[in-house]
C-alpha cells in the first residue's frame, strides 16, 4: 500500500514526458513545414522571373569563360581536381539520369495536378525523352570527331611514336592511345542540364500564382529539384577549374546551349512540338470586348 504514490507519480511523470516530445514533434513539424513553404516560395520567384534567369544565363557563360582562370589560385590537391572523387562518379557521370529522376517527377506532379489530363502530361514528359536523344546524339557526335580528328600515338621512353592505324578501335586494341579534339561531355550535360532545370522549374511561380494544389510533396519535389540545379551549378565550375582545356571546355558549354535554344528557344514554341514548359496547363484570361 505504500508504493501506490510512488508507481501513480511515475506514471504522471511518464505522461508529462510524453506530452511534452509530443509538443515538440508538432512544433518541429511546423517549423519544417514553414521552412518549406517559405523556401519553395521565395525560389519559384527567383526562377520564375524573367530577368534573373536571363541573369544565369550570362552566369553559366561567364563561369565557363572565366571559370578555368580560378586554377591558379585553387589548391590543385582538393578532393574535386580528382577525377575519381565522389561527386565525379556519382553525380556526373550520371547527371542525366538525376536529371530526368528528379525534373521528371516534378514535371508529372505540376502538369497532372494542373490538368488532370494523362495525354497533357505524357507530352510534357517526352521533353525529357528529346533531351536523352540530345544527350546520346552529342555524345556519339564527340566521338566522332575525336575519331576524326585523332592520332594512333605510342608512349615510349623518347617521346611518343606515330603509328599509321586507321581508326581508334585498332588502336586501342595494339595497346596504343588515341588521341584527337575531344570535346567536353561533361561540360556539355551539366550546362544543358542547368539550362534546361532552370527553364522547366520556372513554371511554379506561375503554377503557385493560379492557386493549383500546391501540398508539401509537391513543394519538396520542386525544393530538390532547386538543390540539385545548384549541384550541377557547382560541379560545372570545378569541371572549368580542374578538368579538360580551354577550348573543349568552351565548345562543350556552346554546344550544349546551342541544343538548349534549338529545343526549348525555337522548337518548343511550334505547334507540333512537346510544347514549351507551362503550355496549356494555366487557364488564359478571357478578354473582354469594347462595344460602342
């Protein structure tokens, strides 16, 4: 009879512990949720203005012309002038597949909630399957003119020996190196990557503008999608600073923005396209007659 007190004070005690983490749950979760309505609010007005994304396109220009000047006041031994480093592996040599996972759910969710339509939504997404065919046909063109342009060379102890092989695959197969213009890859994919994450994550400001359902699911999709734009902003200046010369760094960029204007500049606006990013997903304003 005497622990009675003792077991019902800890079970009270027990109680006011749980209540309180329960509090604290619930205001962590609404500090998250606030974080994340207000970042997702302030970034689709940052993309979504016209001006500042003609302001990134002078950045990606001025970091690909300009960027490789930073080597020499870089510490050439940080982890990102590896070529084997963490980010190089994982991320750019995979950056179209990150790209088409993280903008292709984003552009379902925005598309699909704004019209509900299945056919609307599948042609809005065969902009990313445009963008893989870009991607595959660039790669083999590099090829190509590395084929071209390229010399069957021996490494020895004097200096390198020519050999008089015809093409790449033979050379490679004597033991020997191919060596051509190789034009940037990398340096091509991160910068049609930015350009085109740019260009399609502009349309939330328009879609938060029209009231569409905008949950948290959605606004994190489009958050992620805003982080790995800034990923991919980073990587293409450590690629200009460690990575490639010159002028296969500056044909990668201009090749890559020249297939971005070639889609999303020209081709995206003609009727028989897979439409510009918002197309038809926002109800247009009627307008009303003057009648005298």
């Amino acid at each position: 009879m005497e622990r009675g007190p003792v077991v019902g004070a800890g079970l009270g005690a027990g109680a006011r512990i749980r209540a309180l983490l329960g509090c604290l749950v619930k205001v962590l979760l609404w500090v998250a949720s606030a974080l994340l309505y207000f970042g997702s609010e302030q970034a689709a007005r940052l993309l979504g203005s016209p001006c500042l994304r003609r302001l990134y396109h002078a950045w990606l220009a001025a970091v690909v012309i300009f960027g490789p000047l930073l080597q020499f006041h870089v510490n050439p031994r940080t982890i990102f002038a590896s070529h084997g480093n963490f980010f190089n592996i994982k991320f750019v040599n995979s950056a179209w597949g990150w790209t088409c996972t993280f903008l292709g759910g984003f552009v379902l969710l925005v598309v699909f909630l704004a019209t509900r339509r299945v056919a609307v939504t599948a042609r809005h997404l065969s902009r990313l399957v445009v963008g893989a065919a870009v991607w595959r046909g660039a790669g083999r063109a590099f090829l190509l003119i590395e084929d071209l342009t390229g010399s069957c060379l021996e490494p020895l102890p004097q200096g390198l020996l020519l050999h008089e092989l015809p093409d790449r695959r033979s050379c490679l197969a004597a033991g020997h190196q191919w060596r051509g213009y190789t034009v940037s890859s990398h340096t091509f994919l991160l910068t049609f990557c930015c350009l085109l994450m740019a260009e399609e994550a502009a349309v939330f400001a328009k879609y938060l503008a029209h009231g569409l359902p905008a949950g948290a699911p959605l606004r994190l999709v489009f958050l992620l999608n805003v982080l790995l734009l800034g990923l991919w902003n980073f990587l293409l200046l450590c690629t200009v600073i460690y990575f490639h010369q010159y002028t296969h760094k500056v044909v990668g960029a201009a090749v890559g923005t020249f297939a971005w204007y070639l889609t999303y500049g020209s081709w995206y606006h003609q009727p028989w396209s897979p439409g510009s990013p918002g197309h038809g997903l926002f109800p247009r304003p009627h307008s009303s007659r003057k009648h005298n």
